[in-house]
C-alpha cells in the first residue's frame, strides 16, 4: 500500500494501520470524531492547504511583564 496516495479515511480503514492502532492503544472511533472535528473547523474557516504564511510580518507577542 502506497500511504502517500491514501486518504485518512482509508488510511484509518486499512486493516494494518487499524491493527497498529489497537496495538498502540489507540482508540479508532476517537481518531475518527478527531478527524470530523479538525475537517468541520476547516470548512468553516475556509482553505488552509496553499495558504501562503508570512511569519516575518507578524509581531511578537506582548511582554507579560
């Protein structure tokens, strides 16, 4: 299987990576709300993948002291 080409959704389904998972003790269902969560902040936010990110222009953050 070529992970690169793989959906999460796949990726979650594929019998392997769920084994792996169950190994790790990771609780397939919880990824899975994980997953609906990130993706509904997303839509609502608009796109994230291309979007250019200009780190020299932000200012730093206020000094608490």
């Amino acid at each position: 299987m070529d992970i690169a080409g793989c959906s999460l959704a796949e990726l979650i389904d594929d019998p392997l990576i769920n084994l792996l998972m169950k190994s790790d003790g990771v609780n397939r269902r919880e990824v899975q709300l994980l997953l609906e969560r990130v993706a509904r902040t997303a839509s609502a936010s608009g796109p994230i993948c291309g979007t250019p990110v200009n780190h020299r222009n932000t200012k730093p953050a206020a000094d608490p002291r």
